[in-house]
C-alpha cells in the first residue's frame, strides 16, 4: 500500500482506489476552526484486507485564498 500521507485527498483516494482498496475518509478540524481551502491526508489505516481509512484536515495552503 502506498503512503499517502500529507497527499491531497482526491490523489490519495485515487492512488489507493488504484490499487484495489476500498477508502473511507474521515474528516478532523481543530477546535479553533481554522478556514481552508485543501483537505490533505494527516493519518492514514488499514482497516480490512482491502480497506483503507483515511483521516483527513483542510489546511490554508494557497495564501491569496480568502473566503
């Protein structure tokens, strides 16, 4: 299984639908709430012999995004 670590989601979910794996995703925000405008992966977890569960957080990484 490929890490997909700090992957962008739709990338992350395709790389591991690829190779055969079923993918759930879970979304986790901080408290504080912060207002992005990506969901990157932040834990990554085989939950079955071909399923995988990705946590995944949004983070600001275009600077100029305003929303």
């Amino acid at each position: 299984m490929t890490c997909v670590l700090g992957w962008e989601l739709s990338l992350a979910r395709a790389a591991l639908e690829a190779e055969g794996f079923v993918v759930c995703c879970t979304m986790v925000s901080s408290r504080k709430g912060v207002k992005g405008n990506e969901s990157r992966v932040i834990r990554q977890r085989q939950t079955g012999a071909a399923e995988v569960e990705l946590a995944c957080s949004v983070f600001k990484t275009d600077l100029e995004y305003q929303e």
